[in-house]
C-alpha cells in the first residue's frame, strides 16, 4: 500500500506560479492529473520511477516541469504561466509495478491516488 500525500496549490493570477509536490512512502511511477468542474480527469504530466524520463500534455508542454528527489520520494508540478484554463483539482498519481524508466499516461494505469489539491487560476 502505498500513501500519497500531496501540498501546494491556491489561487493565483493569470501568468503567476505554483508549486505542488506530492510525497510518497515508497518509490513509485508518478504522474499529475487534473479535473476541472464539470469536465473529465485529465492527464497533466508523468515521470519515470528513475526520474530519467518524462511526457507532458500538449496543454502544459513548455509551462509545467514534473520532476522528483528520490531521496525524498517526492514529486514536484513547477506550474508556470498559469492561465484561466488551468483552474482545476490536481491529483497525483502513483503506480509500484512497471519498468524503471516507464511512463504512464493513463489513468487506468495508476493504483494509487492523492487527496487533490485545488488549483485557481484567476483573470
């Protein structure tokens, strides 16, 4: 079993940053999912249990940076740009089976899931 507990998040304006970070109690595959009011959940961004590879969204591609201390077992969302369009809850995601440098984009492909801190984003 793995626990996932998760932090940052709040309310920004348009063109600020946040940071979340999501620590786990074991070393796992990770992603970033998000889902806005009304709308399906998502997939923001994944990086690999080694930390060696990660895949972004389209939307995020250029703006967010996942990245992980595994000597923390700690992921990190760096949310820059932010717009409007990005307000949502963000959920971290965890999986303990898979190769070391696999990334998973799914959310099927996840056993594990944070509380989800809210993200707003204002004009």
């Amino acid at each position: 079993q793995v626990q996932l507990v998760e932090s940052g998040g709040g309310l920004v304006q348009a063109g600020g940053s946040l940071r979340l970070s999501c620590a786990a109690s074991g070393r796992t595959s990770m992603g970033w999912f998000r889902q806005a009011p009304g709308k399906e959940r998502e997939f923001v961004a994944a990086i690999s249990r080694s930390g060696g590879s990660t895949y972004y969204a389209g939307s995020v591609k250029g703006r967010f940076t996942i990245s992980r201390d595994n000597a923390k077992n700690t992921m990190y969302l760096q949310m820059n740009s932010l717009q409007p369009e990005d307000t949502a809850v963000y959920y971290c995601a965890a999986r303990t089976t898979g190769q070391a440098i696999g990334v998973y984009r799914m959310a099927h492909e996840y056993d594990y899931w944070g509380q989800g801190p809210q993200v707003t984003v204002s004009s």
